[in-house]
C-alpha cells in the first residue's frame, strides 16, 4: 500500500459533529480522487482515505439517495 500526502489537505468538521466534543469527523475534499476521513478529537490517531467513488456512494446511501422505491 503506497502512502498518501495528506499535508494539503484542507481540512472541515461535518456539519453532525457538535461543539460539546460529540461525534467529531473531519472530511477534506480537495484532494485529487481520494476523501480522508478522521477524528477531529485526536487527529494523530490515524485516518481512513476512502476513493471519490467510494465515498460519494457511502454518502448517497447515508443521504437515502440510493433508495429505490
């Protein structure tokens, strides 16, 4: 598995996560083809990076998008 230079990433916090230090997930978007993901909490403790594609399914089915009446 090759490494990802994450240092130009810019990252945000999802608009769920709370002040109270609650369900804090950070998202940067402005990276070519890959979406890392994290825990704005302890940011050093690692992060998932997920493909475009991957990521813009898992957010469709959370969205209810994929749903097929």
């Amino acid at each position: 598995m090759r490494a990802i230079d994450l240092s130009a990433a810019t990252w945000r916090k999802s608009s769920y996560s709370n002040s109270d230090g609650g369900q804090c997930v950070e998202v940067a978007q402005n990276l070519p083809s890959v979406v890392p993901v994290r825990d704005s909490k302890v940011p050093a403790r690692g992060t998932l990076v997920f493909g475009a594609a991957a990521w813009v399914a898992f957010v469709e089915a959370v969205r209810g998008d994929d749903i097929k009446s």
